[in-house]
C-alpha cells in the first residue's frame, strides 16, 4: 500500500479506491458498500473495465458535508422543556 506520504496533491486527482479508503479513514469494503447502497462520495467506473476512481476534490468534499456538530443537548432541552 502507498499511504498518505504518497497521496497526490493535485485536487482533480483520480484516486484508486485503496488511496480514497485511506484518505477518508475507512476501509476498502466501506466504500464498496456505499457505492452498493448509492450513498458516499461520487465515484467514476472507467469504461470497460472494473477500476473505480475517485476524484480527490470530491472526497474532500464529502469529508466537508460529513462534519456533524456537537451533539450536546441543552439542559432545558434534556429535561423536556424547550
């Protein structure tokens, strides 16, 4: 496996699923699993062929529209009051 050191910084990049996983800090099989289920980052299959390639911008971006923020609820809120 290359790993991150090997990571190209060129945004448009196409990323073979293994580098994509890495980036985003899932496995391989994750990937597959959400293209299976047609959610997760957009992906390009190139014709005629099984390769799967991921734009480096567009795992950012998913990344970005991943954040969650905290999840803390206010007192009021947690004793049923508003």
């Amino acid at each position: 496996m290359l790993g991150l050191s090997y990571m190209p910084l060129d945004r448009d990049a196409a990323l073979p699923e293994n580098l994509a996983a890495e980036l985003l800090g899932v496995s391989v099989r994750t990937l597959q699993a959400w293209r299976l289920r047609g959610v997760g980052p957009p992906y390009a299959k190139l014709l005629g062929s099984r390769a799967i390639r991921y734009r480096r911008s567009d795992l950012i971006q998913f990344l970005e529209k991943s954040i969650v923020q905290s999840a803390a609820i206010p007192p009021r809120m947690a004793r049923g009051r508003l």
